[in-house]
C-alpha cells in the first residue's frame, strides 16, 4: 500500500523533479569525496609512473613503461616481494586465528556491560599512536628487553629469547596493530548467529569441533574475509613495523617503496611499484574470493 | 519408544529459584505438554531433560539410562525451536543430514533416509533449496524433518508454532500429530497456549512458579482441576467461596451450593469452581444448584455466546452458551443460573 500511495501523492503535487534529480544530489557528495579523496590521488600517481622521473624542477619529462620492468631489471625485488607476500600471508593467518577465537569468547562467553567493556579494551591498540606501539615492542623484545629478563629469571642457564630484528618481530608488532579489525569483523559475523542454531547442532549430535567447523567458521566466513582483506592490503604496505622491528631484514616492498618516495626521490619508480603491488593483491583475492565462494556453498 | 523421567529436579538461577522439587514421568510413546505462564519454568525444565541447563539436584533419565551427567550431543534427543535454527548455510537436505553425519551415516543410506524424512513432512521436492528460500511452515517443517531423522529416543518442543499464523499453526499441529502417532515418539511439547495443548495432549503437565500443580490427561484436568490456578489456566472457571455445611457450601448470602465432591470438615472455608459452560439459564434435569444474576455485558462471537454476570452480592461470573437460535439475553437481564452437583468441584486456593 504506501509503495502506492507515493506516486499518487507525488503527481498530485505540482512541481516534482524528476527522480534522477534528488538521486544525483543525495549520491554527489559521495562520489565528489570519493573523487578528491582517491581518485584523483591514484591518477596522479599512476600518471607519474609512466614518467622517466621526478617531475620537479626544469627538465623536460618523458613519458616510459621502463618503471614496471623493475622486477625484471633489478630481480631482488622478487625476493623481497615474496617476504613481503609471505608477511602478509603471516600476519594475516596469525589474526584470523587469534581473532576470531577472540571475537569468539565474546559473543559466547560475556554479555551486556562486560563485554562493551571488553570490546572497548581490544580496540585500545587503535587509539595508541603506532610509532609509540610499534617503539613499545622493541623494548620488549630486544636483548635484556622484557621478554628476555623474564626468561633468564626463570631459565637462568638457557640463552637468549631476544627475537627483535627478525621476520617474527616484525609479524608480532603487525599483528597488534591489526587484531582489531579482525576481532571486529569476526565478532559482527558471530554475534548474529541464533543461539538456537549452535543448540540445534548440539542435539543432532554435534560436538564443539564439529560446531566449530561446519557451524561457526562457516557462517562468520563473510567476516573473516573482510577481516583477512583489511589486514592484508595495509600489511604488505607496510614499511614503519618492518624498519623499526625488522631492522636489516626488514626490506618490504613497504620500505622500497618508501625509500624511493623519501630517500631516492623516484618517485615514478615508487609509484609503479605501488601499482604492481597493488595489481598482485587484487589478482589473489580475485582467486581467493572464487574458492571461498564455492567453499561456502554460494551463500557469501 | 522410551519413557523420560525427571527426579526431584530443582534450579535456580543465581539467587532466583525457578524450578522445585519436580517429578514427572513421561510415558514411552505419549505426547505431553507442559502448559504454564510466562515464567513459569517450562523452558528451564524442557532445557534440563534436553541437557542445555544442569538441574542443581534431582535426576534425568531417558529410557533405562540415567543421563543427568551426559551432554547434549550424548543424549540422542529430536528438539524444535521456535525460531526454527536451521542451519542458514545448508540445503535443506544438508540439514536434514546433519544428524546422520554425525552418527556416521553417508553415502546412498543417508540419501535414502533424507528422502523418506522429507517425504514425511511433504517437502520431497525441496532438497535442493536454501532455508531463506522457504516459508517459516515449510522451515518449521525441515526442522521436524531433520529432528526425526535422526530417530530420537524423545521429541523436544518449545513452543515451535507460535511463530506461526493461526492457519498454519492448525496444520502444523495435524502434521505433527500425525507423525508423532506414526512413529509413537514420547513428545514433550511446551507451550502456554491452553487450546494447543488440549488439542494436541496425551497428557498435560500444568506448572505454576516452577511447580507442577496438576498432571494429568487434558480432560481430567479439565474436569477436575485441583487447584484454583489450575481451573483458571486450562479453560474458564467460576469460583464460589463459601463455608463448607451439611455436604454442600453456603455462600454469605445463604444459599446452599451441592457438590457430589467430598468436602473438608464442616465449618472450613471451601472454594467450588464451576465451569462457565455447565451453567443454564434455563432449569435443567438434575441441576439443583442456583443463583440469581444479573448480565453486564454480552459478548458475541458467532458461533459462541459469552455473558458477564454479576450475583447480588457482587461476584463476577461468566455464562458461554452455544449460539443454537441466535437469540440473546440482553445486558441488564436479571437471570438464575443453575448447574447441577456434579459441576460443582472443590478446588485448593
Ligand atoms: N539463563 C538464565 N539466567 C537467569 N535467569 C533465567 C535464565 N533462564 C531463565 N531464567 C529465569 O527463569 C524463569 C523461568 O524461565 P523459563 O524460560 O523457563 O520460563 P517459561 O515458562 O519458558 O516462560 P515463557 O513462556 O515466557 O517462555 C524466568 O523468571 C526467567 O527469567
Ligand atoms: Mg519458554
């Protein structure tokens, strides 16, 4: 009835715009921000990979594709892509399963006030600068660090535990900054599955892992994959964790593309980078997003 | 297949009791229904016997088997949820399943024993679908499809059609009715629907404030309700306190009211409820009990005619008759009602 009711009122009335009118002007602040925000961005640093260099000063530009041979040119790239890569792979595997077993004991094991309490405590790690956080790890991990006094307390034979300056000091301050996310989306996923699902599953015969693995991960699939993407895309762009924790191993395409914008101001050869990486992220969850699809059986 | 017992059961939640003291048996093969008010713990106890709460004292056992320490997924029990909780990212037939995969049953065997629990509930042809793609009637179906299938030793219902409209909620209880005598499943079935429990019940256990007050089947209850709340809550009833006197009671205003029941002693306080519909206006053969009262209002509703009546000395009563003639008595009418003894039946306050 209402859906009825709209056009007859709205032709009694004289001077209606036409439908197209009000949508343009609901949608153009959307799209104008949009545009200022990331499109024109991105444009300018894809038109600034074709060119042979920097544009500063008087030299005339030429327009090349010689940036995005890089990895042939200069093939420790590839290596240091794959570390990258793997990083990401890491750090994203290691919040999926923290977070979401977080996100868990949540939604199963709190209510009300506590668990508002809680989830405000989890999202703390946003609301700390990430230089201060990324810097309060160091002094955990390093030699004589936190970590390390602790272990010779109560193992005074043993050596050293100090693990900074490597691949999973690096993967440990990643995955404090990103838990949140995962913890997040998981939790939205989880939170509205019916209790009465899990209890049906119960009186079919169903045991915790059984309920874990065809009941819950399924159903929070939605969530674990935002989650995933969230993590992913920033952490293999990341270049403050790996130079702070990763010290000499810590060279990502993160710091390359760093060093080129800050440090060897090329900025066409830092901008094509960017765009390879980015190409090779969206060709992975191009893929990844079939499977899923099909994992989950067409729902997602 | 298997009787359910539940012994010397109690619960409390926190500081809060919400079930004393409970012993209830329910016959192999019989449906009963645990009526009560909101609160009244019919949850709380039909949880206990699934094996979702752990009573703080008593006893469970399902057939021969003491099952108060075993979990849920040991228990072997078909339940149904009034929400329905299938499992959203399933086809139906994944669904139904689920239980056979659990109890180890694949392949061409559980293909077969899918189909026939399908075919039981009319939905041979949705296997294929997904639960969002169904009407709740034909969710609420699967769901018993899939709680069947899995051959339990005892059905568990909480309150599974009040999601339902009116209409379906009346097929619903055919079918159901209809497979549970095919298959002679003990049923436990708790509502607070007094309509759908007489309908559907074998047996009815009515619980007040996490009490069974009365059990019994539906018209021995009804019937003879022991106490006021059980008069109430199953059907109508109007009560009449007096003094008890010569095997009958005496009203405050003198009249003498017989009952064919046995009475307390002379001179205790007594309480006869007196079901609306086993009142006259009009004398009967045999029915040698009456009281003036006046009609305050009529009620009509087709088929049925309800009045509310007032006695000279102010008790409410209610009068339902069968529309036979479609002539009413009007508001104001000062009538007698009359009943006989038999109708008369001493309740516990
Ligand atoms: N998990 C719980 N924690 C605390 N109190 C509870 C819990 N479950 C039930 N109760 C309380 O126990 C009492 C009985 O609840 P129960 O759900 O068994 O009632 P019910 O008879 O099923 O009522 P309804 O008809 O409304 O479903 C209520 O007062 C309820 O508040
Ligand atoms: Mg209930």
């Amino acid at each position: 009835m209402p859906n009825k009711a709209t056009p007859q009122r709205a032709s009694k009335g004289a001077r209606i715009l036409p439908q197209w009118v009000s949508t343009t002007a609901l949608l153009l602040p959307a799209y104008g921000w949009l545009t200022i925000a990331v499109f024109l961005p991105l444009l300018t640093m894809f038109l600034f990979s074709f060119m042979n260099k920097t544009p500063m000063g008087k030299a005339p530009i030429e327009f090349t594709l010689r940036h995005y041979r890089a990895f042939i040119d200069q093939p420790y790239l590839i290596k240091i892509a794959t570390n990258t890569l793997l990083m990401g792979l890491w750090t994203t595997l290691a919040c999926a399963i923290l977070g979401f077993l977080a996100a868990l004991a949540l939604v199963r094991c709190t209510h009300g006030a506590r668990r508002e309490t809680l989830l405000i405590l989890i999202l703390l790690p946003f609301w700390t600068n990430g230089l201060v956080r990324v810097f309060s790890w160091t002094m955990v991990l390093r030699e004589n660090g936190f970590l390390d006094n602790i272990w010779h307390w109560i193992a005074p034979a043993a050596g050293s535990i100090a693990i900074l300056y490597s691949r999973e000091a690096i993967v440990i301050g990643l995955v404090h900054g990103y838990l949140p996310y995962m913890i997040l989306t998981c939790y939205i996923a989880l939170v509205t599955i019916d209790d009465a699902i899990i209890e049906a599953a119960q009186s079919l015969g169903a045991r915790w892992w059984v309920i874990l693995t065809k009941i819950l991960i399924p159903l929070a699939a939605p969530g674990l994959i935002s989650g995933a993407v969230l993590t992913f895309v920033p952490v293999i762009g990341s270049f403050m964790e790996p130079r702070i924790l990763g010290g000499k191993v810590g060279v990502t395409m993160g710091t390359v593309i760093e060093d080129q914008f800050t440090q060897a101001f090329n900025w066409p050869l830092g901008a094509s980078l960017s765009f390879t990486l980015l190409a090779v992220t969206m060709a992975i969850f191009a893929t990844f997003s079939g499977v899923l699809r099909r994992g989950t059986g067409g729902t997602a | 297949m298997t009787t359910v017992s539940v012994q010397n059961v109690a619960k409390s939640f926190g500081t809060i009791p919400v079930l004393h003291d409970i012993d209830a048996v329910f016959p192999q093969g019989t449906f009963t229904s645990l009526l009560g008010p909101s609160g009244s713990g019919k949850t709380t106890l039909l949880r206990i016997i699934a094996g979702f709460v752990a009573p703080d004292q008593g006893e469970v056992t399902i057939g021969e088997k003491d099952v108060t320490g075993i979990p849920v997924w040991g228990r072997n029990i078909g339940m149904m949820f009034q929400s329905y909780a299938l499992f959203p990212h399933m086809t139906v037939a994944r669904n139904v399943a689920f239980g056979l995969e659990r109890r180890g049953i694949k392949g061409a065997e559980a293909q077969k024993a899918v189909a026939e629990a399908l075919d039981m509930v009319h939905l041979s042809d949705f296997g294929d679908r997904m639960p969002k793609n169904l009407s709740g009637g034909q969710q609420q179906r699967v769901a018993l499809a899939r709680a069947m299938v899995i051959k339990p030793s005892v059905l568990l219902l909480d309150e599974p059609l009040s999601a339902l409209d009116r209409r379906l909620r009346q097929e619903m209880q055919v079918e159901l009715l209809r497979i549970q005598r095919q298959t002679g499943l003990t049923t436990i079935f708790v509502t607070h629907d007094q309509e759908e429990a007489l309908t559907l019940s074998d047996r009815i256990a009515i619980l007040d404030k996490g009490r069974i007050v009365q059990s019994g089947a539906p018209e021995d209850i009804y019937e003879n309700p022991q106490t006021r709340f059980a008069a109430e809550f199953l059907g109508d009833s109007n009560f009449l306190t007096g003094v008890v006197e010569a095997g009958g009671v005496r009203l405050p205003d003198g009249t003498l009211i017989q009952t064919t029941a046995t009475l307390h002693a002379n001179g205790q306080k007594a309480t006869l409820a007196i079901r609306p519909e086993k009142m006259s206006p009009t004398p009967l053969e045999g029915a040698t009990n009456h009281v003036a009262a006046k009609i305050l209002t009529v009620i009509y509703a087709g088929p049925a005619l309800s009045y509310l009546l007032q006695t000279p000395d102010g008790t409410r009563l209610k009068l339902f008759q069968a529309n036979r003639d479609g002539t009413l008595m009007r508001e104001g009418d000062s009538i007698t009602l009359h009943w006989s003894p038999a109708h008369s039946i001493p309740v516990q306050n």
